[in-house]
C-alpha cells in the first residue's frame, strides 16, 4: 500500500523494499489548512465501484495538530525542483525514473481514466500482455500507460459486462484506434492472477505504435502549463472547490474516505493536485473525467471539477430529501404508534378508557341489557360465566376468541323477541291471491293457521309440507305466507345436504366452528318466530359426517324442537313459535319418520283454465313489465295463450310457461324497437328541409304528418315566423344556445313519440305463434280417434303431472297349446306382474263371458305401451291391461272417448290408485268424456274443483265386472265406427 508523505520542506522519501523506519512529525503552515479541518470523517467505501484509491493516514494527537508520516529509505534519494517535481513528490519514485520512459505497454480502461496518485484495479485477460507485464516488473520497469477506452460507435456508454467482454477482444491496431490520446502513467503496484493494481502519475500522450501484440505505445510526458500561483482567479476558484467538497461532506459521507486519505497531506496540494483530486473522487462519467485528465491549463481544469463537484453536491441534497422524506415517514408512523399507547396508557389510568378485555364485555352487556327480562335464565347464566371467563383470559390466547365468538353468538340472538303477528283472515285472504292464483288448500291451511292464533291469542309453530311438481309456486307461496302472517322470512335449501353440522351446529373446539343454519336464521331475522322455508327436503343426502334427515327430526319435531340444542351454543333455544315450511316433489323420498312429523299439502298442478288465469293474471304482466313493451303495443289472444299451454308447456307447473311468454315479449320488444328506429330514420331524414322553420310544439305533430315539408313561414293567431336561410338559422342558434337546446331536445323527444306511436299493434295469434316461440314440442297424447280393437286408453301419474297413455294387445300367432305373453315398453317390474294378473283374470272373465272361446290358451300375445323410450311403473294400468286383452279376444273395440285406472286383484277386485286429479286433468286434456275409477278414490274425486269435473261421466267400481259392462257394453252407434 502506498503512502503518500508530505513536509514544510517538501522533502519525500521513498519506500523500496529496504526495511523502512518512521517518525510522526508535526505538520507546519498550510496554504489549504481549512480543508483539513474538515470534520466527522468516517471511513466509508469508496464512490466508485469500479476504480478505487487506497491511501494510509497517520494519526492525530490530542491537541488537533495535523501528523506526517515520514518514510526514509536506506537507499537511493531523489529530489526535483519547480512545480513539476513537486506534483510528482508525493508519488513514489524508481530507478530510473517515471519521466525516462518514452515507450509503455497500453493499457485499455473501459470505465474511468485514471488520475494521478490514485490506485486502481484491472483485470487483464490477455495473457501475452498480462506476461509482459510481469516480465517488466522482473527488469525493474514497472510502468504502463493506462488510457481511456472511447465508446464504441452505436452503443451506451454505460459499463456492462458485455462491454467489457468485448474490451478484452480488441487487439492491435484496432485498440490503438480505440484509446484515447492522453492517460496515465501508471506505476505496477501488484498482480494477483489476472488483476493487476496500477498506481498513477503523471499525464502521458500517444504518439504512435510500437508493436501491436502487446500493443505497445511510444507516449510523451505532459506538463500543466504554467499558472501564477498568487492569481486571485485561480485562488477563488480552488476555494470554490474546497467550500463545494465541505458542503458535499455535510450531506454525503460517500466522500469521507477519500478526504480523510489526504488529511494528514495537506501541505502536498498545489491547484493542479486539488483538480484532479475532486474530478477523481466524484461520480461523474468517463467522459467529464477524461476531458479533466485531458486539460492541461490549471484554471481550466479547476472550472471542470468545480461543475463536477456542484453536481455532486446537487445529487447528495436531492438524496438527502429522499432520505429525509422516507426516515420522517417511517419515523412519524412510530411516533404516531408510540403517542397512541401512551393516550391508551394514559386514559386507562384516569378512567377515561377501558382495555379490549373490559370494551368487549360492555358491549356484550349493552346488546344484552334490552332482552335481559325476556332471555332464558340458564341462557343468562352461562353468558355471565362466560363474561367472568372472558376476564381472565389472555387476549393473546385463542381461547380468548373461542369466548369472544360464543358470546357474540349468544347475545345477539333474539331471545323472546316476537314479531307482532296478522290475525286479519280477509287481509291474509287478499295478500295470498295477490301473488297466486289457484292453490286452495295450501291458503285454507294458512288461514285456518290464522283463525286459531286469533282464537287463541297466540300462535304456535307448525310443519307444513307442500308437495307437487316443479313450478306449482312451493317454494314462491312460502315468501307469500310470510307476508301475510307478518313474519320475518328465511329460507334456506337443503338439496344435497350430507353434513350434520348444517343443522345443528360445530363443536365450539373445532378450527373455524359455527352454530347451525336454525340459529344463523335467528340472527339474521332478528325474531324468534319467523317462517322457514327448508326446500328440497326430499333431496336430502347421506355422507360420512351423519345423516342430516335424522338431525331434522329434532328440529321439526313440535314436541321438541321448543327445546332444540345446537352444538355450538350447547344452550336450549325455543322454536316453537316458527313456521316451517318443507317443499317437495316427491313425498315417497322422504324418509317416514321424518314425514310423519309434517303435515303434507299435495300441489297437484294446475289445469289448462288455470294456467289461462295465471298467465293473464301474473305472467304476463310480469314479462311486459320486464320486457319494457306498454300494454297498448301488443295484444296476446286467448287463443295464442291456450295453444302456447298445449302445444309447448304441458307441465304441472307454470314455470316453462313463464319461459315462453318472456320469450313472446322479448320477440316483441325487438321488433317494436327495430320498427322505431326506421320511422325515426325516415322522419329525421325530411326533417332537416323544415329546420328553416321556427314552430311552435303545437304545430310539430301536423308539420310531421303533412307529406309535404316546405321551408314556408308557419303561422298562427299569436305568433308571426318569417323563413329565413340556413345560415341566418345557424347565427340565431349561436345567439340564443340555451334555447335552441332546449327545442332541439323537446323536437328529439317528439320525434321518438311520433315514431313510437307510428308503431302498428303486434298481435299475438294461433297463426304467428310459432314465428315467437317455434315448433310445437308437444303434439296430441291422443292418437286415435276412436280406439282399435285390443286398444284401451289408460291414465297414468308422473312428476310432470298426469298423462294419457294407450296400452295395445295384438295376436302374434295361434296354435294349440301355444297360449303366451309377450310384453314390452321398458315396464317396470310391478307393471310386469300386473300384465301377468292381467292376463290370468282376462283368461277367466272369458271362459266364464263364453266358455268355447280359447282364445287365450292357444294364442300368443304381444302386449305394448308406448312411448317405448319412457320408463314406466305401478299397479294401477290392471284394469286398463284386462280390457284392452278382452278387447283383442272378443273383437270388439271398447267405448270411444274412454279412459280408465286401477290395480286390480286375481279375484277380480278394484284397488285404489293415487293421483287422481293429475290424470282427472290429462283425461280432460285429451277431451276424454268417460272416466273409470276405483271407488275408493270417490272422496278425492269428489274434491275436486268443480271445473276440473265439469263435462265428466267418471264411473266408480269395485269390481272389474263393472268396468266390463262399462267398456264392453254399449250401443253400436256410439263407438265411432
């Protein structure tokens, strides 16, 4: 490591490689004393990364006196005099001398010059030069020239890694040509593999090439031109230069190693020296720093390392707002947090304020204190332990929020808070047919609900299951109920359902436990008798986590669920006073201690002449309203809606009716829409020729019909108007802006309403229907017109509705002893066993009608009911199978317009069957006047609206010797042959 020395005397002893002894003397007068002064210097990395100066200083003594390091040599001395020994006296010199040689190995610099008396270090890849280099450190020669390498045309002349790369490419000639003229003089300090420290000391300049591989240059020696050194000019500037250095320290301690390098040496600093030390130590690029290296006149080179100083003193303010900016923000965020915890502190000592433990408490007293005289005492008593258990935990413990969340579920439950309940019968009544139309027992229900409350005084919960094909209105009537009985609504839907805790609830141990839906629906409401909904309770699930229809027994079990335990809270709650209400669509999927908790109100379906009602009365309505169509833009005949039920929507249900009509609506609302825009089109498009006119809004509507549309002036009793030119309309518009924007919006609306009125009338008939909705989907169920010989009309139930289907026997082959049954149509396998009765009893009805006839003991028999791609079931097409083989055996054709149902025995005897109005209404809708049902079904017969019955001959029998003299019995006229 070099040292650089300095004394009164200028007198600079050399280190060589004798064993060098030191003296600490006192450093005398200076004329850059003030420099040294400078204080609070820490050592520091160095700015620049990639060239750096390493400098030794010697220490201070106690009474501030600067020291000097003095290295005497036992050897050879050398001294010089005039300003240009002295700027090389605090190098260190060899033999011969640094200004002796006139031919140097080049060196390329691709990042800085080097300046000198500062170190540097290089990497040399190429190993020819990184040889001679070491051969000229062997002949003690160890000097180079280091120079500058210039950009590379094209590119940045930012340092990159490929850059440098590239750097260690360049050979020869190319290199000459690359470097700049003037560099450095460079002492071979050291080389350690391929870096090498080089250490600079005066100023060289190319001349030309001596040899290309290593490239080696023949330089000269430059010398600053000379300079008065008492020049006021050059004084100011150097002091400049000084005050800028002092005033980048205060803000900036990047500089501080460098300064303190030259502490101990102020007494070596001329002018030429400071210039090149304040270029060196700052930030700037190659370039600033080669055109300083480059000068040669001293007050010039002081100028450029002023600039190169202010700027640095600019980038070390603007670096210390951004430090001063973020250390206030981060600083002011903890102050603020700190001022925080000591209000807290403070407030808590002078009882202004409470802790969180103390804050949560009272408000779980506070949302308590109004239901405290209605709540449950045992509910009471395990909030107050809970509170005292709250107090003693820590708030850091996750007990503490297990706590804190049950207390938060337990007091904000409604307990014992009721809402004021609808004992109107006549307001109820009204509410219920507002937002249904049909539905009469499930209203019954809710009113016979309501007469016994108001006998009563109060009203008890109740379990209504609403049963019936998807779109009868089950799950749309419950928010009708609620609205009627003056309860809070909540539904939810349990389809799916596989999990326990759903309904009642987690542990309160478990990660993330919550109560069950019964008590978020009591939180959500806010009383504790609002109506529930549970839908699709018929479509309940089973998994691993339990069997939730066993967990509903409980809840919907009035003996007990006024005591239901949830889980989560482990505390009774009443749920007597709710309202439950189920929907299904199949009741036989509902498991039978579950169903036999709920009172079951079928929804059959609705007829045709309801859903005539329905579809005026609500849909339609409803669709327009949706649609944006006015009521006089489009008219829908009866005849349109009949045909939509028939042919498209046969379902039990309105929903898919609903569908259609919104589809009808829409149709019509894009052509209304379509239309508008062409008459708007059409009349904006004459408008323009009576913009010359000024008329008033009475006058628009006939100026718009006339055919003719003239600029003419427009006049009546009040008001005179003179046509003017287009241009004389525009300088009026000018004039009077407010105005004219005004008209121009009330002539665009009027436009619109003209327009809109010019719209003809859609109307919705048998003819266009299918232009608005498509192809019918569904055609007649009917096939014949009167029914074949071994054909029968039978009545069958599915979750759609009723329906009409034909059973047809045929002859396959005859024989004797060849007597058989063949059946197909995908028959479930009661309807298989019931083909087999039915062919046993019609065997016996025909020996016992006509003993000859063996029709059935030598005859095969292929039995059929289509549609062969429907799956069918039950035991109620018996009678139907009986009729339609008696039919084939005696070769007569059953009465026309007939339709029949019943399970029927091997005696002989009738059974009841179920859905009797689903097939009532897909007998009617088949225009079937003569219907056979079991007697047992008189009383659901008999229930009936007397709609659906009117028009009817429905026979009731026991027996099938009545459905024979019904079927089989009649006058030749009457069976359409």
């Amino acid at each position: 490591m070099l040292k650089l020395l300095s004394s009164s005397s200028s007198r600079v002893h050399c280190l060589t490689s004798a064993t060098p002894s030191l003296r600490v003397k006192p450093d005398s007068n200076s004329v850059f004393h003030v420099f040294g002064r400078l204080t609070g210097l820490t050592r520091r990395s160095p700015t620049n990364s990639f060239f750096s100066a390493f400098f030794c200083s010697g220490s201070r003594d106690g009474s501030g006196s600067q020291p000097v390091v003095e290295v005497e040599m036992k050897g050879a001395e050398s001294e010089s005099d005039g300003s240009d020994s002295k700027a090389s006296s605090a190098i260190v010199p060899t033999y011969p001398r640094p200004e002796d040689y006139l031919t140097v190995l080049a060196l390329p610099l691709p990042h800085r010059p080097l300046f000198p008396g500062f170190y540097m270090p290089i990497y040399v890849k190429d190993p020819k030069l990184l040889a001679a280099l070491q051969e000229s450190r062997k002949r003690q020669a160890p000097y180079a020239g280091a120079f500058l390498l210039k950009d590379e045309p094209g590119t940045e002349s930012s340092p990159s890694s490929e850059t440098e790369k590239s750097v260690y490419d360049i050979k020869g000639k190319e290199l000459f040509n690359r470097l700049h003229e003037v560099g450095t003089l460079a002492q071979i300090s050291s080389i350690q593999g391929d870096q090498v420290i080089l250490i600079g000391h005066r100023r060289l300049q190319i001349t030309e090439m001596a040899s290309e591989d290593p490239l080696t240059v023949k330089v000269d020696h430059l010398k600053e031109k000379p300079y008065d050194k008492d020049d006021d000019v050059i004084k100011a500037t150097s002091f400049e230069v000084i005050s800028s250095l002092r005033d980048v320290l205060k803000t900036s301690s990047l500089w501080r190693d460098h300064v303190q390098m030259y502490s101990q040496h102020i007494g070596d600093f001329n002018f030429a020296r400071l210039a090149d030390f304040g270029a060196a130590i700052s930030g700037a690029n190659k370039l600033q720093c080669q055109r300083v290296l480059e000068e040669l006149d001293v007050h010039k080179r002081l100028q450029l390392t002023l600039e190169l100083v202010k700027k640095e003193m600019e980038i070390s303010k603007i670096q210390e707002s951004i430090a001063k900016a973020i250390e206030e923000k981060i600083s002011g965020e903890q102050r603020r947090y700190l001022l925080n915890e000591q209000l807290k502190a403070i407030k808590k000592e002078l009882g202004l304020e409470t802790d969180d433990k103390t804050a949560l408490s009272a408000k779980f007293r506070e949302r308590l204190e109004p239901k405290r005289e209605k709540c449950p005492p045992h509910v009471l008593q395990v909030i107050e332990e809970e509170l005292t258990k709250l107090q003693l935990l820590e708030a850091s413990s996750s007990e503490f929020n297990v706590t804190r969340n049950y207390l938060d579920w337990l007091t904000v439950l409604p307990w014992g808070n009721y809402s004021d309940e609808n004992f109107d019968v006549i307001r109820a009544q009204k509410i219920l047919d507002e937002d249904h139309y049909g539905l009469t027992d499930v209203k019954e229900r809710i009113l016979e609900f309501i007469a016994v409350g108001k006998l009563r005084g109060t009203s008890q919960g109740k379990i209504i299951c609403l049963s019936g094909p998807p779109g009868v209105g089950k799950t749309s009537i419950g928010r009708s109920i609620a609205r009627a009985l003056n309860r809070k609504f909540f539904r939810f839907s349990v389809g799916g359902l596989s999990d326990v805790a759903e309904i009642k609830g987690h542990r309160r141990t478990y990660i993330g436990a919550m109560p069950g839906k019964m008590v978020q629906c009591l939180k959500n409401v806010g009383t504790a008798n609002p109506l529930v909904l549970i839908d699709e309770i018929d479509k309940l699930g089973r998994g691993h986590a339990g069997d939730p229809a066993s967990a509903l027994l409980e809840l919907l079990d009035p003996e007990q669920n006024a005591n239901f335990l949830d889980h989560y809270l482990d505390v009774p709650i009443d749920l007597s006073k709710v309202l439950f209400v189920c929907t299904a669509n199949v009741v036989e999927n509902i498991p039978n201690p579950l169903l036999d908790r709920m009172e079951v109100i079928a929804i059959a379906g609705y007829i045709t002449d309801e859903k005539m009602h329905i579809a005026r009365d609500y849909l339609e309505k409803t669709a327009r309203e949706a649609c944006g169509v006015k009521p006089e833009q489009v008219e829908v005949t009866d005849a349109a809606l009949l045909g939509l039920i028939e042919n498209y929507c046969r379902e039990a249900g309105v929903r898919n009716l609903q569908k259609h009509i919104e589809k009808i609506y829409r149709k019509i609302a894009l052509r209304i829409v379509r239309e508008v825009s062409s008459n708007e089109s059409v009349i904006s498009g004459v408008q323009p020729e009576a913009k010359a006119d000024v008329v008033d809004e009475s006058d628009h509507h006939a100026a718009a019909v006339e055919a003719d549309v003239e600029a003419e002036s427009v006049g009546n009793s009040s008001q005179e108007h003179t046509s003017k030119t287009s241009v004389q309309v525009d300088t009026v518009q000018r004039k009077d802006q407010p105005k004219d924007s005004k008209d121009a919006i009330d002539t665009e609306k009027h436009l619109e309403t003209e327009a809109t009125k010019a719209v003809e009338k859609v109307l919705v008939d048998t003819s266009n229907l299918a232009d608005f909705v498509g192809k019918p989907v569904f055609h007649a169920e009917r096939i014949y017109d009167w029914t074949p010989v071994g054909v029968v009309m039978g009545l069958a139930w599915t979750a759609m509705g009723g329906s009409t289907l034909y059973i047809e026997t045929t002859q396959v082959e005859q024989g004797e002893g060849k007597g058989a049954l063949l059946l197909t149509g995908q028959l479930g396998d009661v309807m298989k066993e019931s083909a087999q009765i039915a062919h046993t009893l019609a065997r016996a009805i025909l020996l016992e009608k006509e003993r000859d006839n063996s029709f059935f003991a030598n005859t095969k028999l292929h039995l059929h009911v289509p549609a062969g791609a429907t799956p069918k079931d039950g035991p109620s097409a018996g009678c139907t199978m009986i009729t339609s083989m008696l039919s084939l055996a005696m070769k007569k054709p059953v009465r026309k317009d007939l339709a029949m149902t019943g399970e029927v025995t091997l005696t002989g005897k009738i059974l009841p069957i179920g859905g009797v109005k689903e097939k009532t209404i897909a007998a009617r809708r088949s225009e079937v006047k003569t219907i056979i049902f079991p007697s047992a079904n008189r009383r659901d017969y008999d229930e009936l609206a007397p709609n659906v019955r009117e028009g009817l001959d429905v026979h009731f029998v026991d027996d099938y010797s009545q459905i024979f003299n019904v079927a089989f019995k009649y006058d030749d006229n009457n069976t359409g042959d």
